[in-house]
C-alpha cells in the first residue's frame, strides 16, 4: 500500500542531544525506569477524533488542515483512509493503543440502522489492520453531544426518545469496544448538565445518567466486557453546569448510585485546569479513592477559558503527573492524547512533531518523578510532617479509640497547642527544582 505520509520516517530514540525533529530525545521505549520499561508505564494512546477527523475548524473559521487523505470525505473510502492513515502513523511513532468514538470512525446516516452497518464495516476493517501489529485498543466511547438531539445531553436529557437513541448508541460502541479488544469504555461529560435552574429538574437528570450507566453496565458485561468503566470529569464547558464537573463530584455521583465498583476516572489535564484545580489534584483525588484509571494527555492555555487541547510540553505538569501515577501504582488504562495541532501547524508533519513533543513530554515527566521518588526527600518531610500521630494521643486519634471527651480533656491540660511544624514549602519547591533540573539519563 502506498505510503500516507511519505515525508515522515519512523520515529527512532536518539537522546537528548538530537537536533532531528523526526526523532524521540526521551522517549525510549525500553528503558528501564523504577523496574518497568519506559512503554510499560506510559501506554500511549492516538486520539482518532483529533488526529484523524479534526482539520483545525473553531468559531471563527473553517479548517486549515486537509485531512481527507486522498478520499472523498463524508464516505467510507474516505473512513478507511483514515483507518490506513491512523495504522500509518501509529506504527511510526510506536503508538500502540488508539481511542475512538463511534462518530469518528464512520459518517453518520439519517438513520441508525445505517450508521451501524457502517460501523460493522469498519471495525472488520480495523481488525484486519490490526492483525500482526502491536497496536489495539485502550477505549471506546460514543458521541452523545456533538448532534443537535442531544442539545440537553443524553444521560440528563428530558427526551425519551433521545434517551433511548442514546442508549443505542452505548450498546453499539460497547460492541466495538469489545470486538476491537477494548481495555475501557468512556461516558464523556458533554452536555451532562444544565444552563438555568428554572426548566430543570437536577435530581431526574442524575437519576436517568445513572440509570444510562446501569443499563451500559449491565450490557457490557453481558457481552464479556471485563475492563473499567470512565467517566471523563469536565467542568462548565458546553454546559454551566456540569454533573461531572471534577473528580470529587463525579466519585460523589458514582457511589450514591452504586456504580463506584465499576467505574473509575479518565483524568484530563485541561478539564483539572478549568474546573480550578490542577492536574496532579484531579489525580490524587482520584487515586486515594481507588479510581484512577486512565488519563486524556494534553494541557490548556491559562489565558483562554475554553478546552484549547494543546499537546503537553509543561514538564513540572508531566513531572507531578508522573509522580501521582507512580505512586498509585500505575493506570488500568494508558495515556490517550487528546491533544490538536495548533490552527497555523496543519501539515501531515506537524501531527507527527505533536506527538512526539507529547510523548518526550510524559516521558521526561516520568524520568524525573522517579528521581523524585529515589531522591527520597519529598517522601520523608510528608512522612515526618504527620509524625505526631504516630504515637500518643494521635496515634489514639487515628486508630480510632479517642472519644471527642478525652480530646477535648487533653486539650484542657494543654492550654494551647505550639503551631504546627513548618510546611517548608518553599524549600520542597527547590528540592524539585534540583532534581527536574538535575540529570537526565
């Protein structure tokens, strides 16, 4: 088959020192880090809908990029273009997972029935490109905001006959996420929210979100899906308010509906930003409750106030990150980029240079997280800074057997407690400073 990008080569480790564009400076995949290859800890994934479908549209103009890929688009020539063009460019790079929603992956019809038998073409497609490669599937989704049915969502919406289109939706790409392999399945945040209190019913549209996951739930594993469930935490953007708008607030929806034991988070850097936390936040929160699960890899511009889904080049981001995931122990899921070229980058070689830049980008991130970890100081000052409870009245405390009488007793013959031991944070800020600025190799 003749080459998609005939201008780029494969994408090769060549260190730190490399001024080749084409080329991986910390990303090798099988180095070592903390007892696991460099591809073992980060399982990067391609996103089909930005890498494959987005041309660089926004409100203001029409795309830049031309990513037809020598078919006519809005055909299914033009979805196995995208398809040769994906298994292309993953190969290139190394990629071995891909995400997908159901409307990435095929044009859809006036009618379900049609977009579904397209759908079974395609993924019959994509089994066959995926036969002697490496490459499969993290996770599948479906898009249940981009049609203008689903104007008031589709868990939330105050339709039935939209939910139920939805729910059709859910059963279709949950087969293709099991027929592809898929590791995970995704419930995205879109339009799961409300713009006025005035024509809504909140406590009916979290009822019938919940009910939608049952359902899937139910499905899925029906049909020998054995992977995790996520829900994709996203704040005010399109609706102002979001039912998923955090990690807190989505782990809350999950275990008063009884779902907490199937669904765990996919973390976007971006959505942390905009819903006022920072990334490794959105992660920790997620992880000391047993639900980090898989992560979407990219940032956004603090100056805009909208999901801009830039590759990531932050490496204290990627680096904080990284430290997270270690600690949890690492991911059931992997690192989906969910990340655009910027409108001006719209060439064939511009996809490829945001990848790399993402991929060197994590990988950095990882490098230095596990010096931190080695390093040992960060540890130890959180360890220390807790001390008192280790013995005493807070060990009391902690172990469960101080009563609120005996506390307030000792409080008594305290008189007044000495101010807690310093949080040294600037100097904890220099110790991370010292290592992310340190060695590389």
């Amino acid at each position: 088959m003749k080459e998609i990008f005939p201008s780029v080569p494969a994408i090769r480790y060549e260190g730190a020192g490399s001024k080749n564009k084409f080329a991986f400076k910390y990303y090798d995949a099988e180095r070592v880090i903390l007892g696991k290859p460099m591809k073992e800890h980060l399982p990067f994934a391609m996103a089909w809908w930005h890498n494959l479908c987005a041309t660089g549209t926004d409100m203001f103009g029409r795309g830049t990029a031309d990513k037809s890929f020598g078919a006519e688009e809005g055909t299914m020539a033009h979805a196995k273009a995208k398809v040769d063009a994906g298994f292309e460019f993953m190969k290139k790079l190394g990629i071995r997972y891909f995400c997908f929603h159901d409307v990435d992956l095929v044009p859809e019809a006036d009618d379900i029935k049609e977009t579904n038998r397209r759908l079974d073409e395609i993924s019959d497609y994509i089994l066959e490109k995926m036969k002697g490669t490496n490459i499969k599937c993290l996770w599948g989704t479906a898009n249940m905001f981009g049609n203008p049915r689903y104007m008031n969502g589709a868990g939330s919406t105050n339709s039935a006959d939209v939910f139920c289109f939805a729910a059709a939706q859910v059963k279709k790409a949950l087969d293709l996420t099991v027929k592809l392999g898929g590791r995970g399945y995704v419930f995205w945040g879109g339009r799961e929210g409300y713009e006025t209190l005035l024509n809504t019913d909140v406590k009916f549209e979290q009822e019938n979100i919940a009910r939608l996951m049952k359902m899937a739930v139910s499905y899925g594993r029906s049909i020998g899906f054995k992977g995790d469930f996520y829900i994709e935490p996203k704040p005010k953007e399109p609706m102002k308010h979001q039912y998923d708008f955090d990690a807190a607030t989505a782990i809350g929806f999950l275990r008063a509906y009884g779902l907490d034991k199937d669904f765990k988070m996919n973390i976007e850097a971006n959505h942390a930003t905009l819903a006022g936390h920072t990334f490794e936040h959105e992660l920790r929160i997620s992880s000391i409750n047993g639900m980090l699960g898989s992560i979407d890899a990219n940032q956004g511009d603090m100056l805009l106030g909208w999901d801009t889904d830039e590759f990531p080049f932050d490496v204290y981001s990627a680096t904080k990150c990284m430290y997270e995931v270690l600690k949890a122990g690492g991911l059931t899921g992997g690192f989906n980029f969910d990340a655009k070229n910027r409108r001006p980058s719209y060439t064939a070689e511009d996809m490829f240079l945001g990848y790399i830049l993402g991929m060197d980008t994590f990988a950095l991130g990882l490098i230095k997280a596990a010096q931190l970890i080695e390093d040992g100081r960060i540890d130890a000052f959180v360890k220390e800074r807790y001390a008192s409870y280790e013995s005493g009245i807070g060990k009391k405390i902690v172990s469960d057997e101080a009563t609120l009488a005996e506390l307030a007793e000792y409080a008594a013959k305290l008189g007044a407690p000495a101010l807690p031991g310093s949080g040294r944070q600037e100097y904890l800020e220099s110790v991370f400073n010292e290592v992310l600025f340190g060695r590389n190799e």
